[in-house]
C-alpha cells in the first residue's frame, strides 16, 4: 500500500483555474483547443495505460482495438495492462507517491481527489469534449474536478440495476417488478417462501456492486455519511431505519453473500443459485452471448430495473465511477492527451459501448442518442446511470476524506455488520461514525 500520509493527500494544487474552466460553453475554447490536432505527441512517444479488468469480453476487445486505431493514426504505440479494480487503487497510490508507473490510470470512485497535485490538468480535454458533446453529467465534476481545474477525464460508469428473473417475479404474483422498498421486501420474501433462487446482494469489501447497493439502502432512507458541511451524521435514525430494514432484507438472501466481492453474484445468478441481485449488464451479456442453451433461455427471462424509491421519495443510486488520470510523471503529455481525446469521440466510444452492450454508461450527455439504448428494452434502465446517480460522498463535498472513507468500505461494513446481527444497528451505525470521523477530522 502507498506511504503517502493524510497531509500529503490534503494538499491541493496551487492557484485556482478561473472560475469558468468548469464550463461547457464554446466560449472557454480556444481556435486551437477546438481542434484536436493541438495535442501534438511528443517525438519518440510511448504510453502506458493500466485499466481495470473487464467484466464482458466487448469491452476490452474493443478498447484495445481503439487503442490499436489510436497508434495507427498518431505512430504512438501504447501498452494496456488490465489489473481487479481492488488492485488498480493501491497501485495507483503507489505511482502516486513515488512518481512512476502508468501515464495513464483508469481507477474508481474518487481516487483522483486522494492524490490531486500528482495529476496533470486536464480541463483542456474535458473542455473540448464537453462543448462538442452536449456537455457532462453534474455527477463528473464532483468526481473530477479539484479547485476549479479538471483532475480526471471521465469514462463513464458501470451502471447498476436490479438484475431479476421475469417468471419468477410472475410466478409469486408481481406483474412489474416493485417501485418501492416495502414492495422490493414483499418481492424477495415471497420468492423464498416460493422456494425459488432467492436474492443475494455482495456484502463483503466488493468496490462495486458491494458499495452500490449499501449506499443506495442508507440513502433511500434519509441516512448518509456526511451532511453538507461535512460532518459525519451516520449514526442517525435515517440510518437505524434502513439497517432495520436491511435485516429483513437480509433474511432473504442465499447464505454466503457476507463474502462476496464482485464476481460471485454473477456466477451465483448464471448457476441459478439466486435470482435477484444488484449487478451491472454483464450479467446478460454472458448468459445472452453464451453457446449454452441453458443460458441463452436465462437470458430471454432476464429483467433489468432501477433501483426501488426508499421514504426519501426519490432515486438515490450509486454507481461505479471511473476516472481516467494522467500523473504528472508522464514524459507524454501531449500523446496521453490526444489519447484520452481519441479514446472519448464519438467515433471510438459509441461502437465500444455497443460492443460491451451498455456495461459502461455515457457520462457525455450526446451519447443519450447510442442506438444501443433503443436497440433491446433490457439495456434501457442503464441509459441513465449517470443521469440519477449521486456521488459517493453525498451530501457533502468530494475529497479525501470521502475518498478515504470509501477506501475503507466504512458503509459496506456497517450495513454486513448490522444486517447480518454481528453488531445491532445502532452499534454497527456507531462504529462506522467513529471511522468516518477519523478522516473527516483529520
């Protein structure tokens, strides 16, 4: 794990950019930032870009035959190495302090704010793709912006929904699947009273599909980490509340998911063991491109939703968030530039999301329009993942005392802790408050 200590990740870059570098206008464009022939690479230019692992096979082919595409047209060659995304953020870290590795990193969540001096300013990029592009979604520039300078080109995010089988549902009597939390429950109680695959949600340190459904249970009942000002308000009724409410939810669930990290619940849903879970589309995309009938009938009973609306009255999902950093220890900037441009054109990025079928969801608003989205109804509830989400630090302001908290899986734990009856909610809800408080007061 990196050494980097809690003064070093509080610092921040010095002087501001203008207050308009956040903007999308054509006006923040220059002649020569409209064009993208202004990131020139260097002579002699090299990249290497470390990514996360992909969870459907499109998805890597494709990048790394946009990426093939990107050395053709610039004589740039660039090495992609792909790692578990538990293991892209130390290494990041890593290459962070010590100021080597990777020109380029695609991380998690808010890992640019824990290391913002490390990372080249980006606005220039951000900027020429958001005025060309319809501009981005709020979500990107609580993740990737510090002091009013882009920190981090945004890729998308790995949407989330509820992924379900439509005869089971119909099977215990729901035509649709439930809008609300009190309906969710009746749902995955009468699948187990049914004695069909019942729910299974990650509960133990899964950076996705762990973090996401957690977040959503505290927040769609009024609970959250922090409030506006930054002061840890955890250990709250609203919080209490949704931990009760999850350990009636948890009753339901197939037993094992306290160790789950982010594969399991796939593999579980594929070999029937569950049949509700929290999971991004390439749950569908297995069963819909695999040559196993078995799996191809799976996949024609596959149903995706939106997360049902808690007492809050109001979506409150998370997302797996991904940035794209370049450190300042590149001796490419120019060449990383050009690529993350390259990487983000319509050209590129709509025939590569058509290609993982959705499993990346756009953070440009002109990518609404991919005919992915309209091209089968399944893929429809993950169109919009940026559009809703909130950001993992909610309500408070992104930094790194969100990122650390993250980091942590202070949320994950509490809601496995209480749940699962190690701790009552207050006493898992106290605990989390304690170490929060740790980064938030630092």
């Amino acid at each position: 794990m990196s050494k980097i200590t809690r003064r070093d990740f509080l610092k921040t870059t010095a002087g501001a950019a203008a207050a308009g570098s956040l903007g999308m206008g054509a006006g923040l464009l220059s002649t020569q930032a409209a064009a993208q022939g202004q990131w020139q690479p260097e002579k002699g230019a090299t990249l290497r870009v470390l990514r996360w692992k992909r969870f459907v096979q499109g998805d890597e082919d494709k990048w790394l035959e946009n990426t093939k595409a990107f050395t053709a047209k610039t004589g740039v060659p660039v090495r992609v190495d792909s790692e578990g995304w538990e293991d892209v953020r130390p290494k990041a870290a890593v290459a962070a302090n010590v100021g080597s590795g990777p020109d380029i990193i695609i991380s998690t969540f808010e890992d640019a704010h824990q290391y913002p001096e490390k990372l080249t300013d980006v606005t220039d990029v951000c900027n020429y793709l958001g005025s060309k592009y319809g501009g981005w979604y709020d979500v990107c520039k609580d993740y990737c912006t510090d002091n009013g300078r882009w920190i981090a080109v945004p890729m998308g995010c790995a949407g989330n929904a509820i992924v379900h089988r439509i005869s089971h549902l119909k099977q215990v009597g729901f035509q649709e699947f439930p809008k609300d939390t009190a309906g969710f429950l009746k749902l995955c109680q009468a699948l187990k009273a049914k004695d069909l695959p019942p729910a299974g949600f990650a509960l133990g340190n899964a950076t996705g599909d762990g973090n996401v459904w957690c977040h959503w249970l505290v927040w769609a009942h009024g609970g959250k980490m922090v409030d506006t000002g930054n002061k840890v308000v955890i250990n709250s009724p609203e919080t209490i509340a949704a931990l009760e409410y999850g350990k009636q939810l948890y009753q339901t669930f197939v037993p094992g998911t306290l160790s789950w990290l982010d594969p399991n619940n796939n593999k579980a849903f594929l070999d029937e063991q569950i049949g509700v879970t929290a999971n991004g589309i390439s749950i569908y995309y297995a069963a819909k491109n695999s040559p196993d009938p078995k799996l191809k009938a799976i996949a024609e009973d596959i149903g995706h939703a939106n997360f049902p609306i808690g007492p809050v009255g109001k979506a409150t999902e998370l997302n797996l968030f991904f940035p794209m950093m370049l450190f300042k220890y590149s001796k490419y900037p120019n060449a990383a530039k050009a690529y993350l441009a390259f990487m983000m054109e319509k050209e590129q990025y709509e025939p590569w999301q058509q290609a993982a079928i959705g499993y990346v969801s756009h953070p440009l608003k002109a990518y609404e329009k991919n005919p992915l989205w309209s091209s089968d109804p399944k893929n429809l509830p993950y169109s919009n993942s940026m559009k809703v989400m909130l950001p993992n630090g909610y309500s408070g302001t992104m930094g790194y005392a969100s990122a650390a908290t993250m980091a942590d899986f202070i949320m994950v734990n509490m809601v496995a802790e209480a749940v699962s009856g190690s701790k009552t909610p207050k006493e898992a809800a106290e605990r989390a408050q304690q170490r929060a408080e740790r980064y938030y007061k630092v």
